[in-house]
C-alpha cells in the first residue's frame, strides 16, 4: 500500500511598518521589554484602536502579489480568547470577510542535479487576511514572564489549500512567500526574529483515495528547513502508524528540532467559541480599483518572472540565476551590467555570483557600501574579452577591484598585467616547450588532444601567465601540425 | 439657596473670574469645604484630592494675573465620573477589580479640559462599569439622592448627577449608554445631555458597550451644559468612531432668541404605556407650557420601541463580554492571591470573581452567551437588525418634526433597594432613554417640575449631531421656569 | 417556533473565565433564563430583508499615516501591575 500526504500550512507574515497596526506605538524587534507600549498595545481601559493605513498597503500587495482577489469592502472582527499574551483577551482579525481571496504561490522543487531548475508548481491558497500580533511568553522554571513589544505588530495570516504533498513542497512554498515578501518590501520574512511562523495541517491517505485522512496541526516549526524535516517526519509517522493498524487521532504536536521527532502536545480538545463579532471600534475597509492599481504598479518584477527572464534573455544558466534572484539589489547589480553587455552575460554572472558574494562574505560588507559597481565588472569583462588578460588574472584582478575600486584598466595598467610580449615571442615559446618536452608532443601526435595541455602549461609558465590560452593553444597546434 | 460661591453656575463662576471679583482658588476651596460639609450624606465622591485641585487652581489663577486665560472654563471646577481616564489619577469605575488602578494617561476629554484650564475635580461615583440605572452597583458604595437620601440617585452617573445637584461640583461628567447621564439628571433634578454618538471621542473612557457609550455634560442649566459640550466636542484621531463634522458653538446657539416655529413629535409609544400617569405629570404639563408657547406638536408613531429593551440587552452586553476581558488579574488590575492557582485560567477566573460585582458578572455572561457559537445569528445579529428599524423609526419621525420629547424616565427615583432581586425591572426602567443610544441621536432631560417632592425629567430627543436645537428648544422653557435655581436642603 | 433556549451557566462562565460559587450559579441561571425569555421577543420582528446596524453613521476608511508616536515610558506602563520581574509581567508558568 503506498500513501500519499496532504498539507496545508497557516504562514503568518509581519508587515515592516514604523508604527504598529492599530496603535501609533513603534513597531520593531529587539527593543527593551515593554518598551513599544502605548495604552492600546497594554489594553489600558479607555484605549481605542485605529487602522494604520500602511499595514493594509502592505498586504493588498502581498494579495496583489499571489494573484488573490481584492474585494470592495473588508472589515474587522473581534476574536475573544484569554491567553497572557493577549493584551485585550481579544485579538482583532478579520473572520468572514478578509482582505485577499484565493491566490497562489509559485513554488520550484529542486531539480534531479544541482545544476537543473526543478519542477515550478502553484499552490493554491485560501486566503490571507490582517490581524494583530500578540505579546511574547518567555519561560522559567516557576513561572512565565511577558513582554508586549511585540502586541499590535501587523500580522498577515497566508492560509494555504490541503494543496502540497511533501516536506520540498512546504519548503518551496516558504521560501517562495520569504521571497516574493522581500521583493515587495513587506517583509523580511527572518523566522529567528518572529516575521514569519509557520504551522502545518498534516495527514496522510492510499494513492488515489479522495477523501482526507485525519490530520493533524504541526507546532513549533522554527525555521524553514525544520518545516521541511518536521513534515517529513511526521508523514513517515502517520504511515508507520496506519500501517500498524492504528488510526490518527487530531491531536496537536510540536516539533522537538533537537530530537529530531514531533511530539504530541495535547489531544484535540473542543473547537474552541472566538465569539466572533465585527468589532464597534473600527469602520470598515473600502478599496477601489484606484488603490488596487497604486499598489500593483508598485509591485516590481517578482523573483520567478525575473528568473525566468534572466535564463531567457541573457542566457544564464540555471546555476547562476537561481543564485541571483533571491537577491533582488544582487540582481539589479548584475542586469545594470549584463545590459550593456549582454553576450558576455555570463561572465558578468560568474563574477557577481562567485567573486563578489566570496569577497563581500569575507569582509562581512553589503552591496550596497561595496566599491564594485557595475561599471567595474563591465570593464573586467571588456580586459578579458579584447584579450588584454586572462580569465585567471581576471580573477586577481577582480580582488583589487574590490579593495581599491579602481577600474579594470587602471589596475591592470598599474601592476603590470599586460603581456609585455608579442605574439612572436608566444611562438618563440610556443617552439621551446615543443623541443622540451618530447612526449607530449609524441602523445599529441598519436591522437591524444588532451596531451597539449602539458605544452600550454610550460607555455603559460614562460609568459608568467599573462599569455592568452586560447591563442597558444591554437599556435601550439600550427606548429605541431 | 445663598450666595456662596458653590451655589453658583459654572456661568456665572466665569463672569466672576473675568471680572476679577473671585479667584479660582476661592472658588475651589467653596467646593471642598461643601464636599466636606454634605457628602458624608450624598457620598457623590469616590475620592478627590483637594490638594491637587488647590493647585490647578493657583496655576489657573496665574495664567489669569498674566493675562493668559485659556477659555471661559478656565479655573472651573469639572467633577469627573470615575470611568475618564486623568494620568495619575484612580480610574476605578467604581469597580474592587480596578481599586488600586492610577491611569498613566490621559484621556481626550481631559486633555481637552486641561487646555482650556478647567480644574478637574475629583472621582465621581458609578455604578460598576457604567453598568446599572441606580448607582447601587458600584463597588465602592452607593450613592443617594440629594432630594431624598433614602433614594437612589439614578445610574450609571448617579455620582455626577448627585455631586451638581448637591452642589459639590458646578458641572461634571458623565458617559451614557442606555440613559446613564439622563435618568440620573431627571432623577437629581438638573440637565443632562448624551451627546450624538460621535461628537464626543470616547478615547479614554473605559468602554462598556462601544456602539453605545458617549460622554456627556450634566449641569445645572443649559447653558452649564452647552459650556462644557463646547470644550469637549470634536473629531479625534484617536477614535475612529469620532465623526469629522463642524462644532458649532453650543453656548452661543443655545441663547438664540430668534423666532422659530418648532414642530415637536410626541411618540405614542411613550406616552399610552405609562403604568404611573401621575409620575409624568410635569412632563405634561410641560408640553402644555410649549403649546402655549406656539409649538406645534404632533402625535409620531415609534413602532419598534417595545423592542429597544431586548436589542440593546443583547447589544450592550455582547460589546460589554468583550469589552471587560482586559480586566483579569494579569496587567494592571487586582489579582486574586490566595488561592492554589495552577494556570492563568485560573488567575482570570479568581480575579474576576472577586473583582466584579454581581450585575457585571450578569452582563457579562449573558453577552458572552449571545455571542457564542450558534447564538451569534439570533441573538446579536438579530439585535442588529432590530437596531437598524429603530433608527429609522427615528429617521421617519425627524422628516416630519424637528424634535421629539418624551418623559425620561417612567417614574421618579425609587427607594434604594426597590430592585435588588430583579434586574429585569431594573433595565426596563431604561425604556425611555435606550432607544437613543442604539438609534445615535442625541437627546437631553431637563428639570420640568416634582412628583411627592422629587424631580422629574423631560426628555428632548434630537436629530443627529443638532444638539444646539435640542439646547434652543430647552432654553425657551428654562428661561420661564425657576427649577435650574431650585435646590434640595442638605 | 422558539426553541427553548437554557442557558449551560458552567459552559459560558468557563468561558467568560469567571468563577462562580454554586449559589451564584443557580441564582444567575434563573436570572438569566428569564431575561433571555424576554430578549425572545425578538423573533416577532421580521428582519430578514434588514441589513444589520454595525456603526450609527455609515463612514468608512478611517485610518492614520504610519509614523512611530510616543508611547509609555516602560515604569508607567507596569505601575499598575500585580507582578513583575524585569520589566515584564509575571503570570503562572504558561505550558504550551
């Protein structure tokens, strides 16, 4: 019997706004305990929330940006629970009408080799609406202490279909959302400071049955690649188990990362009564195709449609776009160049990928206060294809760039770089290693090419490297024909 | 009634600063020596601290010696019903739960009264979260009557009322959600008013039902009342219920003497029901006294009114479950001790039981009971629906009269403890003023005469945000009427 | 036509996290069985064409720009409170 696993996974997002979503009290991560309070953030008698405007901006384009509908009007509800870290014992959402309809993500599953784009797939999702963020529970041994920094943060819940099928997918779909949020500016998606958290909705079914098996709500999912092995631990589980004849009671588990197994929290008790109601203290959210149309032409270029771009017009390959693209100002560095050069766009593309990110990790700098700029790489590109200098100086040179931020040329002028001979000499050389090295050439002559390497290399010794390989290669093959 | 200062009207406090014949802090010390010398009998107060009042007042009288005075409220004593959030002040809402609570801020009202210099003056008692009709709820102690001290005074502003009518404050503050500034008016026998809901930010008044609540002046005469409405009117970015509309000036509009030919709704509803015709006799009298006055009256039809009860029952408690929530036992109310407590739940319910009283224990769990699963849709959203007929009872009304006037309450103040085992009489008794709330419009009571001694009501129900009409219309029988100078022997 | 509705006094105060002694409990059952006899009234009044009334004035969009104010400063906020230990509120050790 072969089983199948269904998934869906609630994700909430924090928006990045100054000021939280219904208090003007800052918003922000890392400030001292209670220190982001206002009367509405401690739920003061007397405090009153009001909508910040930015926070619906934020996540119409989030809507926008996942191909959800935006309806006319949305409003606000009062979700009634108590729980410490709910500063009104109420949380206010939106229950029956939220912000954004349906919608997908675009996801990419790793390809058979590193090298290869994997399968794109759309998961489809519910909805996505706005609520407030609670405080944080900090735990002792005797008791719990809590901070309320984090209570009003705007919070977008993305509820995904039953639509993935494997922890990949899950990881797809995350990284997908982290991305396309970034991109938009909406969120950092950083799951260590809280601005994304995921839950999961698992069960497992036989290939080719309909109907869902029982499933259950997957807690404590801490960071992308523990939602990928807490969900493909659970599926091995949930088969273990139906195949041992035992049914999948609903229950809550977590997920212990340390021990590397999901752990059952508490068995599935009563739904729990929100009481629900539209909350009187806030007037309801009308949007009009004049604002749907700001914040879509807001929306830049999204990391698979620049991907795709990328692989199609300037040829790169899988290898180095998918490195780019999540990196939208990496991107943008690297097209300013490749534009202007695109036959050599992928040259352009080794360098950034390669040379760029190792010197950036290594000085612990960003792009943004790099010395390189666009410009540079276009004349590293311009040395070496007029042939001024190697590919392998290149790489020395690109160093030098780093650091001083002068120009290819200016560098190369500098130390030196340029062969300091002429072609004849390439051919007195060219002739000396022939003489040299005897069986080599011997070897050449019998048919193995692969043999002309050893020539090329004393070659490349005698012109202390700056000789051309390309053209050395092919006088090596004149001489020796 | 004397000369002294505190039998004064905030009016005339004011054209005594101006003219420099008396200063603030003289005024002031009138109204702590006669808190001193009455309330041990009418207990209006829950607490006030002379000291700080003194002190408002000294700086209220600098601004004036340097010819800075911030308005005509400026140096004016404002009693303040102990639900208005004052930084530094106990906010208490006369509930055990908030006993100890200093409110770090301030609320809107009451920074607006701080920029027009007014002294704010004391905590006045309530009943527990503005929830009753008789201020026997409150959890600090009851309040009586100033009229008859076996009596109560009117709920939920029974302090405010009490505290003006006793003289103790020259104008106060009040909130009203189901009649909770103008029964306890009718009941003291001076002028109350709920604004239209909106007019007045409800940032900082801890909230009972937040469709309903509004802030409102209670005052000796109109014009107290206009004064006082004046400086406390006007959108607030911090309540988006507040409305962005025009304040006119009340005071100004309220001495308009020019002609006008006033057409008045009396609703059959309110008026066919009455088990007690004798309890609204000066409510008949004086529509009598209007008639003679040229008004025109007309018999209105208000359909839904034997529905208001039901509708804001559900309504007020519902937003009220929710509303109370905050208040248990973890941030910054009394929390229970004492007691082996395993979990929050625990401390939540522990805490509550022993910080609410038993009407807000009733409220409370019928409004989470109409809220919860598979009752929303009878219930509340049903409730609703009652509501939106209400209002356009009200809106059909309005196209045909300019006002409406009813009684403000079916009798006048009863007996302290005439409900105690009945709480479903006790809202009944809100009939007259509730429909207000639900429908938004403003609506006033007025002093209009005595039954057996004690003060009745008449009740001037207006469209919305034409609160200066209702002002104009109760003037005209104000000016003719010696009751705003008539006070009880205490 | 109208069901009867008793209210489940334990079921709703549990969640309205009140605890009550059983004499309150019988009390307010009683109490509260008769108040929702009379809110039942409702039901004669046909609403099902009516759309309900959320807010008294139809206004909509109300909202503010996103720019950090002054909130409390960290003392003022906790003064009130029963428990606390570096700055934070103390409650019973929460077990999630």
């Amino acid at each position: 019997m072969k089983y199948e696993a269904v998934i869906g996974l609630e994700v909430h997002v924090q928006i990045k706004t100054e000021s939280k979503i219904f208090s003007g009290s800052r918003s922000g991560y890392g400030y001292e305990p209670n220190e982001l309070v206002d009367p509405v953030v401690f739920g003061l008698p007397g405090a009153l929330p009001v909508m910040n405007k930015a926070a619906l901006d934020g996540i119409i384009k989030a809507g926008l940006a996942f191909k959800c509908s935006i309806p006319d009007w949305c409003k606000w509800d009062r979700k009634n629970y108590f729980y410490p870290d709910s500063p009104n014992n109420y949380q206010i959402t939106q229950y029956d009408q939220p912000i954004c309809q349906g919608g997908e993500v675009e996801i990419e599953l790793s390809g058979d080799s590193r090298a290869e784009m994997g399968e794109h797939k759309n998961i489809k999702l519910t909805r996505i609406h706005l609520e407030n963020d609670v405080g944080k529970l900090n735990h002792f041994t005797e008791d719990s202490l809590v901070d309320y920094n984090r209570a009003f943060t705007p919070l977008m819940e993305i509820v995904s279909e039953p639509d993935m099928h494997s922890g990949d997918e899950a990881f797809g779909f995350l990284t997908s959302i982290r991305q396309t949020m970034i991109y938009c500016g909406v969120s950092d998606c950083d799951m260590e400071k809280g601005q994304m958290r995921a839950d999961a909705n698992i069960s497992v079914r036989p290939v080719g049955e309909t109907t869902l098996g029982s499933k259950i709500e997957l807690k404590n999912l801490n960071s992308i690649t523990g939602v990928k092995n807490g969900i493909e631990y659970e599926i091995k589980r949930q088969i273990r188990e139906l195949k041992k004849g035992n049914s999948i009671k609903q229950a809550t588990w977590r997920w212990n990362a340390d021990l590397g197994r999901t752990e059952l929290m508490r068995e599935k008790e009563d739904a729990h009564d929100y009481r629900y109601f539209p909350d009187p203290d806030l007037l309801p959210v009308r949007i009009d195709d004049e604002w749907r149309n700001r914040i879509r032409s807001e929306i830049p270029e999204l990391p698979f449609e620049k991907q795709s771009r990328f692989m199609d017009d300037y040829d790169l390959p899988y290898t180095i776009a998918s490195v780019l693209v999540p990196d939208r100002a990496l991107s943008e560095f690297f097209e300013e160049a490749a534009k202007k050069n695109p036959s050599k766009a992928k040259a352009i593309g080794n360098y950034v990928t390669n040379d760029l990110l190792r010197e950036l990790s290594e000085a612990g700098q960003s792009l943004a206060v790099c010395k390189v700029s666009p410009e540079h790489l276009l004349s590293l590109v311009e040395a070496v294809e007029k042939g001024t200098i190697t590919k392998q100086i290149a790489k020395d040179v690109f160093v030098e760039m780093f650091q001083s931020g002068e120009l290819a040329g200016k560098i190369i002028d500098r130390k030196g770089l340029k062969p300091d001979f002429d072609d004849e000499q390439v051919k007195v050389w060219c002739q000396e290693a022939i003489n040299e090295n005897p069986k080599p050439v011997d070897d050449f002559r019998s048919g193995n090419d692969k043999a002309l390497n050893a020539l090329l290399g004393q070659v490349m010794k005698k012109s202390r490297g700056k000789a051309n390989p390309q053209s050395v290669n092919q006088v090596l093959r004149e001489l020796l024909s | 009634m004397g000369d002294e200062l505190h039998f004064k009207s905030a009016g005339e406090l004011s054209d005594l600063l101006s003219s420099g014949s008396v200063s603030s802090v003289e005024i002031v010390k009138a109204f702590i020596n006669r808190v001193e010398a009455v309330d041990n009998s009418v207990k209006a107060f829950n607490s006030y601290d002379a000291e700080d009042a003194l002190a408002q007042a000294k700086v209220s009288d600098e601004r004036r010696v340097k010819g800075e005075t911030l308005s005509e409220l400026d140096g004016i004593p404002v009693g303040l019903k102990d639900n208005l959030a004052v930084k530094d002040q106990p906010l208490t809402c006369s509930s055990k739960i908030l006993e100890s609570f200093i409110s770090p801020y301030d609320g809107t009202c009451i920074q607006k009264l701080k920029a027009k210099g007014a002294v704010l003056w004391g905590r006045l008692n309530m009943d527990e979260f503005a929830m009753g009709s008789s201020t026997e709820n409150s959890g600090t102690h009851t309040t009586s009557n100033p009229w008859d001290l076996e009596r109560i005074p009117g709920g939920s502003s029974g302090g405010s009322a009490a505290a003006v009518a006793a003289c103790e404050a020259p104008v106060a503050l009040g909130s009203d959600t189901g009649g909770s500034i103008r029964q306890p008016a009718s009941h003291c026998g001076v002028v109350g008013l709920k604004p239209t809901y909106g007019r007045v930010s409800r940032f900082g008044l801890a909230a009972f039902a937040s469709s309903l609540d509004q802030i409102g002046p209670i005052a000796r005469n109109i014009d107290d009342a206009a004064l006082l409405l004046n400086a406390i009117s006007g959108y607030d970015s911090h309540d988006s219920t507040s409305i962005d509309i025009a304040v006119p000036d009340f005071r100004k509009a309220a001495a308009d003497v020019s002609d006008r030919k006033w057409t008045i709704g009396l609703p059959k509803e309110y008026f066919e029901e009455s088990s007690d015709p004798e309890a609204i006799m000066p409510v008949l009298d004086a529509i009598e006294f209007y008639k003679s006055q040229g008004f025109e009256f007309k018999n209105i039809s208000l359909p839904r009114t034997e529905y208001a009860v039901a509708s804001y029952y559900i309504i007020a408690t519902a937003e009220a479950s929710s509303n109370l929530a905050r208040y248990d036992g973890i941030r910054y109310t009394s929390r229970a001790e004492d007691f082996d407590g395993k979990d929050s739940i625990d401390v939540y319910r522990q805490s509550r039981a022993l910080g609410f009283g038993e009407e807000v224990k009733r409220r409370v769990i019928l409004g989470t009971y109409v809220l919860s699963s598979g009752y929303y849709d009878a219930y509340y959203l049903k409730a609703q629906k009652c509501r939106t007929l209400i209002r356009s009872d009200f809106e059909n009304a309005f196209e045909s009269v300019d006002a409406i006037m009813t009684p403000t309450s079916p009798t006048p103040a009863t007996l302290k403890g005439a409900h105690a085992e009945d709480p479903l009489a006790m809202y009944l008794s809100d009939i007259y003023t509730i429909s207000a709330n639900l429908a938004g419009i403003p609506g006033l009571s007025l002093p209009c005469g005595y039954v057996d001694g004690l003060p009745v009501g008449l009740q001037i129900l207006g469209k919305p945000f034409k609160e200066e009409e209702i002002f104009r219309v109760g003037r005209i029988f104000e000016k003719a009427h010696a009751f705003k100078d008539e006070y009880p022997e205490l | 036509m109208s069901e009867e509705r008793s209210i489940d006094i334990e079921k709703v105060a549990d969640l309205a996290r009140i605890a009550l002694t059983n004499d309150e409990k019988s009390k307010l059952s009683g109490q509260l069985n008769s108040i929702l006899e009379y809110i039942n009234k409702l039901n004669e009044l046909d609403t099902d064409d009516v759309e309900p009334m959320a807010h008294p004035h139809s206004v909509f969009n109300v909202w503010r720009e996103d720019k950090a104010e002054t909130g409390l400063p960290i003392q003022e906020a906790l003064k009130n409170a029963p428990k606390q230990r570096q700055n934070m509120i103390v409650v019973p050790k929460v077990v999630e």
